[in-house]
C-alpha cells in the first residue's frame, strides 16, 4: 500500500462483480469516533429505489469507540489512534462473528482538494474498446499527481468523441479520438501514510481510501438528488466537508478544518464545563436558533472540579445558543464561501443534505436554507439492513458509505494496468478465462 502511495495514488480496490456476493470490513476514523463495520454484500435485482446499487448490504456487527490520537481526521498520535482502531475492530469482530484482514477507509482530514483534467488519445479500432477507456482516463488522472499530494480518487464525469461532448457512455460507439473530463480528489501524502501506517500496524491492510463526503453521498442522496443536482454537507467533529453531485456524478469535493468539536470547546469556555459535560449538554441542548422560552429553560452544568461536594451551576438555555450560535454560523458562512468559489454552485441544485453529528444541532437546517439553499434535510443511511439503532442518524453516514462504496470502485480508473506485474495471474487465453470465471461467479 505505502508503494502505492509514494507513486502518488491512495490504495484502490477492485470492483465487486455484480453476480458476486462478499464480506466487507469498514473503518470511519474521525476525530470523535471510531467506526468499524462488517457487512455481507449479497446482489440484488433491478429496484425503483436507489438504482444505482448492484447489492444489497447487510450489516453482520459494528463497533465503535472514541477517537484518540486523531485531530481534523489526521492521526497526530501513532499510539493513541492504533489503540481506538483495535477496540473498535474488535468489537466489530465479536459482533459478527467474522475475523477480517482488510478495510476500506475512510478520509476527512489531508485537506481533501478537487480539480478537473481532460486527456484524449487515438483510437486503436474503429470503436470504442474497454483499453481505449482505460487509456484515456490513465492519462486524465494521472495530471492530479502532484509534489506533497495524492490522488485519492479520480472519477470521470463526461466523455467525448471526435469533439462531441455529452457522452455517459462511450463503449462500442464509432470514432477516431476519445475525450474525458475527469474529477481528481487529492489530499496531502503525508496524512494519508501516516493513516496507512496506523491501520498497518493494527495488521490490516487497506482495501481503499474513500473521501468522507464522497461516502456520506453514496449512502444518503437518492437517485434523483444525485441527478438533479445536491450538495452534501457532513459535519463532522474536526471537520466539516463538502461534495457537490449532478447528472449522477460527484463534481467537486472540499472542506474547513472546524466541526462539531470546536462547538463543544466554545460551550466548555463559555459556561465554563469539562469537555464531556459540555458535549453532553450540546448534544442534549445545543441550538442555533433562540426560541423565547429558553430564558426560563434552566440548564444544570456540573463543577468544573468534578468534585460532587461542589454546587453545580445553573444557566439559562438561552445563555447555550449564544455560544453555539457563532460557531455553527461560522462554518455555514465558510461552507457558502467555498461553495461560491468551486464554480459548481449552479451543479447543486439549490438543495443541500446535512450529515455528520454536528448536522444534529436544532435549528441547523434552518440556518443552512437562509445561508446557502432554500431546500435542506438531514441525511441517514439508505438501504442499509440490520443497522443497530444507534447507528441509523446522520453520525454514521459516511460508514454506510464505506459499505456502498464497492459496488462502485469501477468507476474509478486510476491505477495503470501496466504496473501489474506480467506474470500476475496469467496473460494468455487461459489466464483471462480464469479472470472472467473468477469475476463474475
């Protein structure tokens, strides 16, 4: 994996066949919580809800934990994030009874950055072969290497023949030169070895890196948000990311360094509170929008001794959102700004879905629709099966999203088939046959 990486690409992995059922093992590393999910991805037939899945999922055990080592989904003690991801690999283990190997990833932090490249190339025969594709979006990705960075996703948006754009789908279509425009997501290659190098330790291997707000769309949009046009917003504990999709295709992703946890610092100074009790009474309590009563609504803070001989403190609720309201205001006006400045803002369809934990502070929905679009829900895991209850909210999004996720890794293209050794499961005819007998069955 870490090969991989000094080559500039995060690790990929192969598509699930569509005929193929298997066992897939999931990490969400945040800054709050870590995640580890286990699922039995089984296909299904063609369904009028969510079109675009080719399986069904059905959750065998989850577990998880709270987060150390981590700030603003970056691992900043080896240790500490090691010791969360254990407990919670764990507990997803005895959960289900199944033992894994491999995980796919999640990432929020490495200061996620979009851009968009066009390549072509000449076609080798008079249509458009499935090596003319690959060759095309190889040579797409591949602008998206930089120094310092590393392509962690890289999935196409359009294609094109002869100048003609507008294309979805090019195979077995007559020409002579084949286009694409291709969406790269990258993030600093010094966060993502360090992540490698802790679920390494863990003696996991890396299935894929996923970019959260990308996971948090495929478990929460429907097909229809996804084609008409829809931001999605997680807000999460260290950061709160963004990714716009339209005409069924994530067009842009970005994100600020500030979430639900710098909410919860602001309500520990400003009470002032522990850490933990301000959370609580955040999660309890916490709102960005002041209704009359509040002045009257009395709200206990424990001591900041945590000595229990000391008189708790008594404060209005109103005196809450004071201190919620500025921060939850602050990221919204910075999500809006980069919004305004992606050049995609017209692609979102003036609708927006919240996920993220933070996304459950009352009156946030409100906020958003004044601030950036008039049409604003929360977002939950959709078609997921057997989810614990606890796990159904907004919170755990992106970890659904893990779990959608490969069913749809072959939209990306950007590991070069000739860096595969030569020998690799055979070249020849028979070795293609076992390929395509092992795919499909």
């Amino acid at each position: 994996m870490r090969s991989r990486l000094a080559q500039g690409f995060a690790p990929k992995m192969r598509p699930l066949p569509p005929r193929k059922s298997g066992i897939v093992g999931v990490l969400d590393i945040g800054t709050s919580k870590v995640v580890c999910a286990i699922a039995r991805l089984k296909p299904r037939g063609p369904s009028d809800v969510l079109r675009r899945r080719t399986h069904s999922i059905d959750v065998l055990g989850i577990g998880h934990t709270r987060a150390y080592g981590i700030k603003g989904g970056t691992v900043v003690d080896m240790a500490k994030a090691e010791l969360a991801i254990r407990q919670a690999v764990d507990m997803a283990e005895r959960a289900s009874g199944v033992q894994i190997a491999s995980v796919v990833v999640g990432v929020s932090g490495g200061r996620l950055a979009s851009q968009h490249y066009e390549a072509s190339v000449r076609l080798t025969s008079p249509s458009v072969e499935e090596s003319d594709i690959r060759r095309v979006l190889e040579a797409a990705s591949t602008y998206g290497v930089g120094d310092g960075r590393a392509v962690v996703h890289a999935l196409p948006v359009g294609y094109s023949l002869d100048g003609r754009f507008g294309i979805g789908e090019p195979r077995g279509m007559l020409g002579h030169e084949l286009g694409a425009n291709m969406h790269v997501v990258t993030a600093d290659l010094t966060a993502l070895k360090n992540l490698v190098l802790c679920v390494e330790r863990c003696h996991l291997s890396i299935e894929a890196m996923v970019a959260a707000p990308y996971a948090a769309a495929l478990s929460s949009l429907t097909d229809d948000e996804m084609e008409l046009g829809v931001t999605m917003i997680d807000m999460g504990a260290g950061t709160t990311t963004f990714s716009i999709v339209a005409g069924g295709h994530c067009v842009y992703m970005d994100g600020v360094a500030l979430g639900g946890q710098h909410i919860t610092n602001d309500v520990a100074r400003g009470l002032p509170a522990r850490l933990n009790d301000a959370e609580r009474l955040k999660a309890l309590h916490g709102a960005v929008v002041a209704v009359s009563a509040d002045e009257h609504d009395m709200l206990t803070v424990p001591p900041l001794s945590g000595d229990p001989r000391d008189q708790p403190n008594m404060v209005p609720k109103s005196r809450l959102v004071t201190i919620v309201r500025p921060r939850a205001e602050e990221i919204v006006e910075l999500i809006r700004e980069r919004l305004k400045a992606s050049g995609h803002a017209g692609d979102a369809g003036r609708r927006v879905v919240l996920t993220g934990g933070a996304a459950q502070l009352q009156g946030l929905a409100d906020l958003v629709v004044k601030a950036i679009a008039p049409q604003v829900r929360i977002g939950r895991p959709l078609g997921v099966s057997r989810l614990p209850e606890a796990a159904r909210g907004s919170a755990f999004a992106v970890t659904a999203g893990l779990l959608v996720y490969p069913q749809v890794a072959g939209l990306e293209h950007f590991e070069p088939r000739r860096r595969q050794a030569a020998g690799a499961e055979g070249q020849g005819y028979f070795g293609r046959v076992g390929r395509w007998l092992k795919d499909s069955f």
